[in-house]
C-alpha cells in the first residue's frame, strides 16, 4: 500500500501501482472523445501488490487510450 501525506494532516493511502494483466480486441466502438468509430480493446488492469481490492477491467481506444463509449453523464453499473 502506498501512502501520501498532504497539507493538513490528510494522508492518502492507494493499492499501489497497477499494470495491464491482459488486454483483447472487441471491436470498433464509439468514442465519444475522439467523436469516431475507432478500434477498442477490453483491458484488465491488476496491482503489483497484493491488494484489498480486485482486478477492473475497462474500454481502450485506440487513439486516446481512455474509455469513452458511455455517453456524458451514464455509468456502468455492474451486477454482483
């Protein structure tokens, strides 16, 4: 875990760095970013330490390397 202390007394701890674990193709997408149908993979991105939290997965463009294929103001909402 890595720690950050700011200004104040405020300490701000994360799970550390992440990498990209695995990443295929999924097919052209909108990106609302980019305002194109452009190529996306599906990434999974995991810690370098062991970590309370687990593996996310998100939407790459092949341009701007974010996720943008949700218009403004929607999110994703996952059943557990």
């Amino acid at each position: 875990m890595t720690c950050y202390q700011f200004k104040d007394g405020l300490t701000v701890c994360t799970s550390g760095p992440t990498y990209v674990a695995s990443r295929r193709p999924v097919g052209i997408k909108w990106c609302f970013k980019d305002r194109k149908h452009l190529p996306h993979d599906w990434i999974v991105i995991d810690y370098v330490e062991p970590s309370y939290y687990d593996p996310y997965g998100r939407y790459d463009c092949s341009r701007c390397h974010e996720e943008h294929v949700l218009f403004p103001g929607r999110v994703w909402e996952w059943e557990t």
